[in-house]
C-alpha cells in the first residue's frame, strides 16, 4: 500500500521494498503470486552471490557446498514468505561482501563503482544495511593490500558514486524530521519493556539450530590431518569479520537494547562459507552428498510444513494469523460500501491500518492508505485531499473503537461478516463512509498546511 505512493522514505523504513512490490504489481496485474514470488528471488540472488564470493576464495566445490548450508539456516526459509525490508536487503549484503572482496584485491576499477551503486542502493532496502558498510570500511583501512588502493583514484570515485546515490535519502530523511529514528526509538523501548534481556540471542541460536545439526551431519566436524595448502589468512579474516562481526556485534548489543529478533535475516549469509574455510579440507564425495541430502530436506520438510501449518491453524485450530484473512473479499465489499454512497472512486482507506491494509489492496480503485490516521505516517495525505475526496474508515466489530468515535460521529456504519475460517465463526468487519465535503474532521493540520499559512 506504500508502494503505489512511491515516495523516498516513511517512518519506518526506506521505500525500496514498496517499489518492488509495486513494479511486480505493474507487470502481473496481481497482488498475489507475486509478493511470494519476489520473495524467494531475494533469497535466491543471495545464494548465487554467496556462491560468487565463496568460488572466488574457496574454489567452486567449496562454495556449492558452502551455499547447501544456507537452506538449513531459518532466516532463508520459514519467514521467507513475508517479502519485507530484511529480506529486500538481503542480496545487498551478500553483493557488498563479494564487491568489496574482489575491489581489495585489485579486480579493476569496475569493481569500486559497482560497490559504490551496490552500497548507495542498499540503503534503500533497509538502513541497517550501514552496518555492513561499517564493517566493510574498517577491514579496507585495516587491510594493507586493500588499503594500498586506497592511492589509487577508484575508491574515491566509488565512494563519490555511493554519495550520489545515497544523498537523496539522506535529504529526505532530514525533511521528514528523521520519523525513522524515532521510530526505531520508540521500537527500541517496546521490545525492552516486552522482550526478555536474552531473548534475541535465544532466536538467533533457535535460527542457527538447523545449521548446526547440519555441520554435525555432515561429516565436516571429524579429525584430520591439517591441509597441505591451508587457506590464506588473509581470507579468513575477512569472512570472520564481515560474516560473523555484524551478528556476533547486534547480539552484544542486544543485552542492552531492544532489537528486534528479524533484525539478523540478511547477517548469516556467510556462516557456511567460515564453515568450509575452515573445514573445507575434509569435504569429500560422502560430505557432499551428506549436505545435498540435508539442503533437499529442509526445503521440503519447511515448505510442507509451513503449508500445512498455516492450513490447519486457519481452518482447524482457529488461529487467525494474517494469511488467514480474507482479503479479496474486504476489498470487495469496501468498494461496493463507498459507491453505494459516493460515485466517485475510492482514493482512501484508514482506521484500523491493518483492516485498511486488505480493503485497499486489491481494490480496483487503488486507494491510498491513511496509517494510523497520522499525516506524519502518511504525507500523503492531506486535509485538503479528505475533503476533496473522502475516506472509507474500517475496523475489526461492530462497536466502534474509541480512537475512531470521533471521525464516525453520527455516520451510518456497515457490520459485514467473512468467512475465512472451516471450523471457527466469521469475522465481523465494519465499515463507515466520510463523503467528500466533510467539514470538521478530527486532523490536526499537516505541516505543508501550517507552512501555507505562515
């Protein structure tokens, strides 16, 4: 829904994620198949940028053994289905890593400016992306043989590259007053108050679980002579450094913050390829075999078991988890409550943001979303645009929440069940329409508003 608005940045995140989902909307006609489908094509991208990276320190055997660990790790598979700003970065932290590795080494001056493009862009995704770059800058000032290029004009002109591409968002995150740092500030206070103080270390391990049992299986783990020709040390240090330093820093910092436990996704790329650096000297026939069996195994038994699950909890368990939502028929009934008041189109839903969320997605009309109700949440909309347009306000029952009383007032309100469930009752959803020409909405002026005015 912040997709069709196509704007920088809101007050949460950058906006790169809402552009794809709206680009793959725009060439499908669908708001279905392709989210999930996006999806997995991050994810995909990640494993052949990890294959690159480790092929190029480990040879090709190593590195096909290095990505058949990835499956077995939970970030690249349970939560995979939610296409979201951890998984739009995660090809970009996969892509900075390979970038950066060939640019130290001297590959060419082809290989800054893409690190530069590489690095601007993935901010887009997600901020946290910075923390690699960090990680990255430290190991080039810390690295002779990276640092002697330095002399050279290409990482300056790289890093001129990233600076373009980059000044936009920083630009507009100064507009909006930085909403995002104070977002993640108040998320930041949520998750202390409501998160145990070991609680995101507990889920990266619980994420990790299946990796390890996978390293156990393999065969990699037993005694051997020590190689003839070990891994450059050079190498090493790289792959601890950015594959393991950036997790292995968010879970210390964990203790004394709240962080959110998706925050590691795009961070554990790497492990199998630390793995096989290390261990890459007893990988043999048997080993590989070993790691094709496990990484064919856990795509299946997580696909079908994630499929199964979401079945059984909407139909039969009666747990309503989003995907159990009906959301084409809200979308429906929403446009057919609006034009049966106003024949103009719908241009905007609100109330409550999640019900508003699923009556603007597959509407023909393609609403705009009013999160929250907030003009700071949604520049989007203004007073000027309610007035001119209208609203449709949603929630979840037919009583009125408290925080919506004062924009229904008096309207007249629609209670429409849904099925959505075998075994459990419909869900009841209600709807009020505010025509075009209300006077005395309950909004505080916009900032464009008190600027027009001053």
């Amino acid at each position: 829904m912040w997709g069709r608005e196509w704007v920088l940045l809101t007050y949460k995140h950058p906006q790169l994620p809402g552009w794809l989902l709206e680009t793959s909307h725009l060439l499908t006609g669908s708001f279905r198949w392709p989210q999930y489908l996006l999806s997995q094509l991050t994810v995909t991208t990640t494993f052949v940028l990890v294959y690159l990276l480790a092929r190029d320190m480990l040879g090709p055997r190593r590195a096909i053994a290095a990505v058949l660990f990835m499956p077995s790790i939970y970030f690249f598979g349970w939560p995979t289905v939610q296409f979201n700003h951890d998984y739009a970065q995660m090809p970009f932290w996969a892509a900075i890593c390979w970038l950066l590795w060939r640019a130290g080494r001297g590959d060419g001056p082809g290989w800054w400016l893409a690190l530069g493009l590489v690095s601007g862009v993935g901010l887009y995704a997600k901020f946290s992306t910075g923390l690699l770059l960090a990680f990255g800058a430290l190991w080039l000032l810390s690295d002779a043989r990276a640092r002697s290029r330095l002399a050279t004009p290409w990482p300056w002109l790289g890093l001129a590259v990233f600076v373009a591409v980059a000044a936009p968002l920083a630009i507009e995150l100064y507009r909006i007053d930085f909403l995002p740092l104070t977002y993640f500030a108040d998320r930041d206070q949520w998750v202390s108050a409501h998160r145990a103080r070991l609680y995101y270390i507990g889920v990266q391990m619980a994420g990790l679980a299946g990796f390890f049992v996978v390293l156990a299986i393999s065969g990699l783990l037993r005694r051997s002579p020590a190689p003839e020709t070990p891994v450059e040390r050079r190498i090493l240090v790289y792959l601890v450094w950015m594959g393991l330093g950036p997790p292995a820093l968010i879970m210390v910092a964990s203790l004394f913050t709240g962080t959110g436990e998706a925050w590691g996704a795009p961070m554990y790329n790497l492990v199998g390829v630390v793995v096989l650096a290390f261990f890459g000297h007893r990988l043999g026939v048997a080993e590989m075999r070993r790691l094709v069996v496990c990484a064919l195994f856990f795509i299946v038994a997580v696909s079908s078991a994630y499929a199964a699950l979401r079945w059984t909890g909407c139909n039969l368990r009666g747990r309503m988890d989003a995907v159990c939502w009906p959301a084409r028929p809200i979308s429906q009934e929403a446009e057919a409550v609006w034009h049966a008041v106003v024949p103009g189109r719908l241009d905007i839903v609100g109330g409550d943001t999640n019900l508003a969320m699923l009556a603007g997605l597959n509407a023909s009309d393609k609403p705009s979303i009013f999160t929250d109700l907030n003009t700071r949440f949604a520049p989007w909309i203004t007073r000027q645009r309610l007035y001119d347009n209208g609203m449709l306000l949603i929630w979840r029952g037919p009583e009125v929440p408290s925080q919506l009383r004062a924009w229904v007032g008096d309207l007249p309100v629609k209670t429409v069940p849904f099925n959505w469930s075998l075994k459990a009752p419909p869900v009841l959803v209600s709807f009020a329409v505010i025509p075009p020409g209300t006077r005395h909405l309950p909004l505080p002026l916009d900032s464009r508003t008190r600027h027009a005015r001053d």
